[in-house]
C-alpha cells in the first residue's frame, strides 16, 4: 500500500498524550517534513484514539478478505 499511497504522512505517540507527524511523501511537494508536534489537547487525542480504535476493529478485517 505505501508503494502506490501519493501522499504518506507518519505519526507516533508519546506519553503523555503528544501525537508527532511527518510527511514521508506527498504529490507535487519539493521536499519532506521534518517531525512536527500535533497542535491537540490530550481530549481531543483521546477521542481520536477512540475512534481510530473502533474503525480498526471494523476495517482491519474487512481488507484482509480482499
């Protein structure tokens, strides 16, 4: 899948609550992004976290049938 992705962009976690990103490849861009920290509150991250959790549960599955 990151083969063909036209954007790629990274995250990772750190405790308490900081989300970083990079951008590793996106269409007509110049150059990479250097890591950034999210700009959320630990709320908002956690109701993120909430539902990328629920939507791995559902998806996950699904695309392993295909």
């Amino acid at each position: 899948m990151t083969k063909v992705a036209g954007n790629l962009i990274v995250t990772r976690m750190e405790k308490p609550m900081k989300l970083y990103f990079r951008i590793l490849r996106m269409k007509n861009a110049r150059s990479l992004s250097k890591e950034v920290l999210a700009p959320f509150s630990e709320k908002v991250l956690k109701e993120v976290k909430e539902i990328a959790e629920t939507q791995r549960k559902r998806i996950i599955p699904t695309v392993s049938k295909i």
